[in-house]
C-alpha cells in the first residue's frame, strides 16, 4: 500500500512538471528568447564579429562561450519563477492549487524542474554550436560535466526568482527581474573582464560561481577553488528558497 501510494505521489510531481514545462515551451515569449538567444549570441560574437582572433586564443573562446551558456541559465530560473509566481499570486492561482487534491510544493516543485530541463537545452545548444561554428575542442568527458554543472546551477537563480515573486506584484515583477537579471549580466564579469576595482562585488552574483565552475568542468583556470563555488551557489539557495517559502507560507 505505501509503495503504491508513494508511486501515485512521484507520478503527481512529475505530471504537474510536465504540464508546467509543456506550458513554458508553448509560450513563445519565455521559450524563444531562453533556448534561442543564448547560442544565437554566441554565434554572433564568436564565429562571425571575433571568429578569428577567438581561434587563436582558446582562453579567450573559453570566456565567450561560458559567458553566454550561464547567461542562458541565468533566465528560466529567475523569469519562469520571479514573474510566473507573482502573477500565480495575485490570480489566486497558489491560492487554488493549495485546495486542490495535490502533493505540497508540487507547483514550486514543477517551476524548479522546468527550469533545469530549460538550463539542459540551453547547455545543449551551446555546446552543439561551439563544437559545429566556434570550432572549440569540447570533449565528450566535458561536455557531459558541464551539462551536470549548469543543469544543477540553475537551482540558485530558481531560489532568487522564487523571492522576487513572493515580493512583486504581476506588475512589477518583470522590471524587478529584469533589473537583477540585467545588473548580474554586467557585473558579475561573465561578459567580458572587469576592471580590478570591480573584481571583489562580482564574487556576490551566483552567476561570477557558476561561470567559474563551468571554466573548471572545460579544464581551465578559475578564480578560487570549486569548493567555494559550490558553497556560495549552495547558500545562495538556501537562503533565498528559505526566505521565499517563509513569506508564501504567511502571505501566500
């Protein structure tokens, strides 16, 4: 009996993640942009404006390419919760799916998952387009390691999406997302270098970490060992999943 009704309850999480994600997927404005733009991008920088001089400076191909793979990360976890949850708030949507005969936290649940298969693909993408026009020696070894690496490290942008919906309104949520998005782009430093008097505040954006653990999974150098990296992203999670839960447990 437990077995079975156990079984019933991953098949309900996992229901309530397929609908969430088919959602996502049909709805152009989320899927286009997240799974399209970011190798899109790339291709631009690296292979038609700097294909050249990219070619000759691996480092530098290295920099470009994970650039623009977490800044594809970055988006399903902060837009598909930041704005999706604030509008599910102020609908009444949570409100329902809380009366409904459904596994707590299965909705929250379901946003998280959606948000990882988006950072898979995007991953995909990126990798196909280096190996294919950017013309980067990834192996399969690292490319199977950096699929793990930005599949699991969009879990930190999930949590800060998670507190900006719990914080906004429908209204106001894009722009607040935007702005962290945008601000993080910038000066977390995984777009081009910053100059020295910037360096230490890029170690404060979860984007600056996960950039260094993808330069490690392409077997190059980074900045602090990835125990750090890994502790920061952890925390960062925690701490903002924590905050978001606490506030839709006494607000809603």
């Amino acid at each position: 009996m437990n077995t079975m009704n156990n079984g019933r309850l991953v098949r309900a999480y996992l229901t309530e993640a397929k609908y969430e994600t088919v959602r996502m997927l049909r709805t152009p404005a989320f899927a286009i942009p997240f799974l399209a733009l970011p190798a899109g991008l790339y291709l631009l920088f690296a292979v038609v404006l700097f294909g050249d001089a990219l070619r000759m400076d691996e480092r530098a191909g290295w920099f470009v390419f994970t650039g623009f793979d977490v800044f594809g990360v970055m988006g399903p976890g902060l837009f598909g919760f930041g704005m999706v949850v604030a509008m599910e708030r102020e609908q009444g949507l949570l409100t329902l799916k809380r009366a409904l005969p459904m596994p707590a936290g299965a909705s929250l649940l379901a946003k998280l998952l959606m948000a990882m298969l988006f950072g898979s693909l995007v991953t995909l993408t990126m990798i196909v387009a280096a190996m294919t026009l950017g013309h980067l020696p990834i192996t399969a070894e690292q490319a199977w390691t950096i699929a793990r690496i930005n599949t699991l490290g969009s879990l930190p942008f999930c949590a800060l999406g998670l507190f900006i919906g719990t914080l906004t309104t429908a209204k106001s949520a894009p722009a607040f997302t935007n702005l962290i998005y945008i601000a993080m782009i910038y000066l977390s430093g995984i777009m081009f270098p910053l100059p020295a008097s910037m360096k230490a505040q890029a170690q404060i954006w979860p984007a600056f970490h996960l950039a260094q653990l993808t330069f490690i999974g392409l077997g190059s150098t980074e900045v602090g060992g990835p125990l750090v990296h890994v502790v920061v992203l952890t925390a960062i999670t925690v701490v903002f999943a924590g905050l978001a839960i606490r506030r839709l447990a006494r607000v809603g």
